[in-house]
C-alpha cells in the first residue's frame, strides 16, 4: 500500500456530479486486486464465459481525468484509455451531458427505420475532421470489427473484385472476415476457423525487426512485389493497413511506406483503407496517424476514441465509392445509435476545443523522453516507438532482439500492484503499450512513469 496518510476523499464519500472532480492521484489503500474486486471476480468467473478475459481483476466504481477508482477505493492512473477508447476522458463533462440530454429525448429508433439528425450530424463532422477536401460520406456501425468488414464491402463492391490485402502483425478484429485479416493466432484466431477466403497477407515494414536497415521505400517496394505475385494488383479490391499498428505492437512504419503503399493502390484502382480504429481522434498527435505523412485514404475506418466510450464506428470515404453500394446494403439495427451520436459530437467537439491533439504531442514528448532514458539503462529495452500519446516499449533478451514476453507480464504485473494500469501486446506478447486518456495531467503521467521505472529495475 502506499499514500496510508493521504487524506483525499475516498470515492464514496464524492458526491455523485463531481466524477470530472476525482482526485488526479494514486492511491492505494487494500492490495490490488483488493477484497471487494475479488469478491467481484469470483461472481464474474461464475456468471461470465471463460472467453471473455481480463487484464486486471479490479472493478470500476468511477473514473475520471487519469485516474480510475475501483470498489476497494484505490485509485489507480490509467495508461490503457480502455484501449485507446477514453481520449476525452472517462466522463468528460461534455459527453455526459449530451448523453444525458439525449437519453431524455429517445434511445432507439433505428436510424434505417425513422431517422434523426445526431446521425446526419456524425457523418458531417467525420467529413470535417477526416483527411483530403474530396467529397466524403459516412455510415455508422458499432465496433471497429464491423466498420473494417464494411470498408471491404464498400470496396468489393465498387471495384468488383475479390482480393483484400492486409500485413504481418496486423489486427482488424474478431469477426470471421476481421479475423481471417488479423495475424495473430493465439488468442484471436485459434479454433475459430475456417475463416473468409480472398485474404492476403504482405511484409509490414518493421524496422526493429528487419534484418537490414530498410526505408519505407524499400519495404514498400518488397510488399508490393508479393502483391504483385502471390495475387496480382487487377484482383486487389483493397489494401487495408494500420498506420501504427495497434495489437500487432506498436510498430511504426518506415517514413516513406504508408505513402508508397498509397501511390502504388492509386496507379492500380485500388481502395487505399487506413484502418484508424486505435491511431484516431488525436491519439498520436495529429487527428489521424496518416496524416503524419500526407496521406490521404480512400476509406478510413474508425471507432474506440470517437464517442468517449460508447460503442460507435464508422467508415467514411470517398462519395463515389461510398455510394456504389446499393440502397439497403449497408446498415445495421444499432449503427448510429442516437446516444452514441451525441457522445461523439460532443467528443469531437471537445478534442477541437482542448486541441487533444497538440496535447498528445505533449503527452508523448514526456513519455518518450523518460523511455529513451530507461532503455540505456535496462538492456532488456530492445526498442521504443510511437507517436503522440501512443508509445511502446519492446521487450527482448538483453543484447539480442529475442522477444521476451515473460518480462513484459513481469513489468506490467508489478505496475498492475502498485496501481498504474498498463497493456501489453505485441504478435510475440512481449510489446509494453502506454495508452494515456489526452486529458491525463503532467503531475500524474510522471508519476506512472516512475512506477514503470521501478517496475522494469526490479529483476
């Protein structure tokens, strides 16, 4: 336990309007998991399928800024966002509001059935804050997983070919056409299949693990050549990428790949698709990853940090390529539901009006400053990336680049006890991954890094 003195108000004590008003601190008061999480635990492990898996065991009473406080009262700093989804933060005033407003006015309609602005409302904002100044539209979905399986439809659809091209190490969800478009077997393909054919897979420019320096140009150019031979760029309907990859690692592109990769769908009729599911809404300092370089896709497909945790996604592209689709052929019963609408204008609305992006920029300065220093004192450190508040650290035998997954459990088990949540990832599960919300404050991410820092000194 630490902080046994502090005398900050435990969370019951708050009165219920003042979730934006936690406390910004940790604090520890039980072990973590403490009593009433585990009590918790067990009930979950009676009533919920074994499949459904979990990080770390402690329930959530409130959380708010960078802390979330579980049922024991520990107050614990957030470096996983709920996976990229909490930019805003987990109950930022504005989404509270408009969600509470509009749950007032109605739940559900079905937006296919009786339709209401908020969803006209999304779709325009998407067209705003999306890259390239074509003519853009939109359709709403409810996870990642479906906005990427949409985006393939769309393309199928408007080319008329089959073949879709995804890399190594990516991962594009949990639905049997995201899975087939997923690399890693263990634990999101494993028993599931067999799984959507039409599915190939090229080299991703990785530059910690190429055996050889290699430029984004270079890498390109060798993934285009297994395109080119094991499909054929005429049969190629879309080429679907992360521009950071997300569950793969963390893996940054050479500069150079993403537009390289881009030109060549170009000159080919192929649907370019960034798949920004984790990299947008300012995540990596820019509103999207592939603006970084310049890139402007074809498709994007979004959800996590659009609506401030409630379940939205979209697919937004080119109206020519939105609208080759028949009517009735996209859509869904939940797609566009009107509280989640209101939840993401009034989360875009906020990540303009605290500029969340230049944020992130700031977020990533401090965490890749303090990683960098770490990792010439801890050999086990094999790589540090990201951009903006996206940032990793890549596990290794020290003086080889053997991953080492048993480290980064290690490490993020003891950030895990003394109560900073962290993930890990990585296709070798040896990736430690730091997913801050945008509005997390200095005090508090320099003090989770300390944390970290005594976590990956304790060997």
């Amino acid at each position: 336990m630490t902080d046994a003195l502090d005398t900050r108000p435990h969370v019951a004590d708050l009165p219920s309007d003042s979730v934006a008003a936690l406390p910004q601190r940790r604090r520890l008061v039980t072990e973590v998991p403490g009593p009433r999480s585990r009590a918790l635990h067990e009930r979950k492990m009676a009533a919920v399928a074994s499949g459904v898996g979990t990080t770390l065991p402690v329930y959530v009473e409130r959380a708010g800024g960078g802390v979330i406080i579980d049922v024991d009262g520990n107050s614990l700093i957030d470096l996983g966002s709920g996976i990229a989804v909490v930019n805003v933060g987990n109950a930022n005033p504005r989404v509270v509001e408009a969600v509470t407003e509009q749950v007032a006015r109605f739940t559900h309609t079905c937006f296919m059935v009786t339709p209401y602005e908020g969803y006209v409302a999304v779709c325009e904002a998407l067209y705003r804050v999306t890259p390239g100044d074509h003519a853009k539209k939109s359709a709403l979905f409810n996870s990642g997983a479906e906005a990427v399986e949409n985006a393939v439809k769309v393309a199928r659809h408007a080319t008329g070919r089959d073949a879709v091209v995804v890399f190594d190490h990516a991962y594009h969800g949990r639905t049997n056409l995201t899975m087939a478009m997923t690399a890693k077997a263990m634990p999101y393909k494993t028993g599931f299949g067999p799984f959507a054919g039409e599915v190939y897979r090229a080299p991703m420019s990785y530059p910690f693990r190429e055996a050889a320096p290699m430029s984004g140009a270079e890498a390109a150019a060798r993934a285009i050549a297994v395109i080119d031979k094991q499909v054929g760029a005429d049969q190629v309907a879309a080429v679907v990428i992360e521009p950071i990859q997300g569950e793969g690692g963390f893996v940054v592109p050479a500069l150079g790949f993403l537009p390289a990769i881009a030109d060549w769908c170009k000159a080919n009729g192929i649907v370019f698709v960034a798949d920004e599911i984790q990299t947008g809404f300012g995540r990596t300092g820019t509103m999207f990853a592939c603006e970084h370089e310049g890139v402007v896709p074809d498709l994007i497909t979004t959800a996590k940090g659009i609506a401030g945790g409630l379940p939205l996604a979209a697919v937004t592209g080119r109206a020519e390529l939105m609208d080759a689709v028949h009517g009735g052929g996209l859509g869904g019963t939940y797609g566009g539901n009107p509280i989640a609408c209101a939840a993401a204008l009034a989360a875009i609305s906020a990540m303009a009006q605290d500029d969340l992006p230049t944020r992130a920029q700031a977020i990533g300065d401090v965490m890749l400053s303090r990683l960098h220093s770490l990792a010439v004192e801890h050999p086990q450190i094999g790589d540090v990336r990201g951009r903006g508040a996206m940032v990793a650290i890549e596990l290794v035998r020290p003086g080889t680049t053997e991953p080492d997954a048993a480290e980064a459990a290690r490490i993020s088990a003891a950030c895990h006890r003394a109560g900073v949540v962290t993930l890990t990832c990585g296709t070798f599960g040896n990736v430690l991954r730091l997913l801050p919300p945008l509005v997390i404050d200095d005090a508090l991410l320099r003090e989770a890094l300390d944390v970290l820092a005594d976590a990956i000194a304790a060997r």
